[in-house]
C-alpha cells in the first residue's frame, strides 16, 4: 500500500494530512523555541543545541533558510554526564522514549546508552555524541504538558 503505486486509502490517508501540515508545523516550532528556552534556563542543562536560539551558531542560517522556524529537533546536555542521563531518560513519563522526527508525539533519546551505545566513548565523540547528551523531538501536545514532563524528569538528576 505504499510505494510508487498507492492504494486508494493511504492517498486518502496522506491528502488528510496535507491539508493540516502547516498548522501543526506552527505549533511543533512554537514549541520546540519555548523548550529550548526553558532548558537553556534550568540550571541541571549544560548546554542546548537549537537553531532557533539566538545565541546558537546555526541560528543565522536557520533565519535565512527556515524564516527563523527550524522545526522542532534539538538535543542538550544534562550535568551530570552519562548516568544522570540516563536516569532523565528513564524518568521520562509522557515524552516517548523513542527516536523518530516529526511525530504529533514529543519523542526523546538518550544516545550514548541506546543508538550509538555499540561505538566505543572515542567514537560516540567523534560522532558528537557526548555522554550527556539528550535528543528531543518536540511534539504538538500542549506546552505546559511538555515542560512539566521534563521537569519532573529533572527531580532525578
């Protein structure tokens, strides 16, 4: 049903979506800025990686290419390296712990302990995998539901 010939239901399926697409783009974007500005705030947050903050060395490139709106993907860093990633990780209750971009869902990752666990610390570097680092895909649910479910995950670090 998928392929160069689709079924009639899956076109169906994918014209549905269309018609939506930019209205959820908005919401995924607003999102994405208003958790990236709370993580750059809260003092367990190392670091955050997100072209939409002003401050990131991306940021001009995503006002000239993306109007400012570079879509919801970002990743941080958790003090505490390693472990106290993994335990914000785990904490996690209503953001999925899975790895995918895009989803209505907001979808976290802990890399160095599970897509990149198989490569060795020098090789996890050298892929800019730092032991802290924490991958997100912020989803459309409301912004509140988002933040509260990351601070709550911050208890345990």
């Amino acid at each position: 049903n998928t392929g160069s010939a689709l079924s009639p239901f899956n076109t169906f399926l994918i014209l549905q979506g269309v018609e939506t697409l930019g209205l959820r783009m908005e919401r995924h974007c607003d999102n994405a800025l208003a958790v990236a500005e709370y993580l750059q705030g809260h003092d367990k947050v190392a670091w955050v990686s997100f072209a939409g903050l002003k401050g990131d060395p991306y940021h001009a490139l995503a006002q000239k290419y993306f109007k400012g709106r570079p879509a919801s993907l970002m990743t941080f860093g958790i003090k505490g390296g390693f472990e106290a990633g993994i335990r914000f990780y785990d904490q996690l209750q209503m953001i999925k712990r899975l790895v995918n971009i895009g989803d209505a869902k907001s979808l976290a990752c802990h890399p160095a302990s599970t897509t990149h666990r198989q490569l060795s610390e020098a090789e996890q570097l050298s892929a800019g995998v730092k032991p802290e680092t924490i991958r997100i895909s912020v989803g459309i649910e409301h912004i509140d539901d988002i933040i509260a479910d990351l601070e709550q995950a911050f208890t345990v670090v």
